[in-house]
C-alpha cells in the first residue's frame, strides 16, 4: 500500500481542488448520465468561484487524500448552515467523498470516511448523515456497512435530468 496522507484543504488549492472534484465526478457518473447533462453540471457545480466561497465558509471543511504527495481524492464535510437538506447543528453532512478511479480499492474512500468520523467526535456531534444517488450500489453498499440507515430521499439535478439521492444517517451517540 503506498504511503496516504490526509490534509486539509486551503482556499489557496482552489485550482487543485477544482481538477480533482471534475475529474473524480466525471469518472463515477459519466457512464450512467449523458454528456451534455454531465458537462452542464461540470461546469456550474465546479467553478472557481463556487468552490472558492465553499473553502472559505467556515461551516464547512476539504481534505485531500494523496498517495505519495499525487492528489487521488477529496473529502468535503458540512456543519450547521452549511449542511445542504437537514442543517442541524447536532449532525455532520459528509456532502462528498470522492476518489481517483485508478485508486478505486485502495482504501482512499474509507481513510477519508475515517477522517469524517474522526472530525464528528471532534465536534461531539450526534450523528452523520449524507446524500448518495440512488445507482450508486457501490457506495450504498459501503456506508450500508458502516452503519448508515436509509431515512429519506431528495431530488439532484444533474442538467436537466431529475435524479434521486438516499439520504443516510449513522448515529454516533
């Protein structure tokens, strides 16, 4: 396994983290939606200027995952009004944990889950909760296995396409 390190994201990495967030996106969608939907999300969801406001609110935190100091995903955790559907000061959204798909395997995805649990019990929440849409089996089967539950849905738009996410909880306490 090679050497992964963990560490949090400044407002000055905005270009990295707009190339990792495009990249990891697209890798793990691109095949289920279509490509004008895709790229309209791209290019709205990702901007400089988005991204940009989203590292500076301090209801909100980045990471990066690198494997021998190559940037090969990104974690990006809510609290409070930050947090997109529940905004409940006594939970945690883990908005989004995505990884390289060369990288698929290699235990990135939980080592940034790690942190994200590790970042709950900092803040003494009482629970974690996120937003998975509902064909990505992969990852539903990963935080089914983690202890999330299923408690809701809530519609995405990707372009024009109406999708739905599982919203998920795992109580911490």
């Amino acid at each position: 396994m090679q050497d992964i390190e963990i560490k949090k994201i400044a407002v000055a990495d905005v270009e990295l983290l707009q190339i990792i967030a495009k990249k990891t996106f697209s890798e793990a969608f691109s095949d289920r939606n279509s490509a004008e939907n895709m790229q309209q999300y791209l290019n709205e969801g990702f901007t400089t200027e988005k991204l940009s406001a989203e590292l500076k609110n301090p209801d909100s935190a980045f990471y990066f995952a690198k494997a021998n100091g190559e940037v090969v995903g990104y974690l990006k955790l809510n609290f409070g009004e930050a947090q997109t559907d529940l905004k409940d000061p006594k939970a945690l959204e883990i908005e989004r944990i995505y990884v390289v798909k060369d990288f698929y395997g290699k235990k990135i995805g939980h080592l940034l889950y790690r942190k994200a649990l590790e970042i709950a019990n900092k803040k003494s929440v009482e629970y974690i909760w996120l937003g998975v849409w509902e064909h990505n089996l992969r990852a539903i089967s990963f935080y089914q296995k983690n202890g999330f539950v299923e408690f809701d849905t809530h519609a995405f738009w990707l372009g024009d396409d109406k999708q739905t996410d599982k919203l998920m909880k795992l109580k911490l306490f």
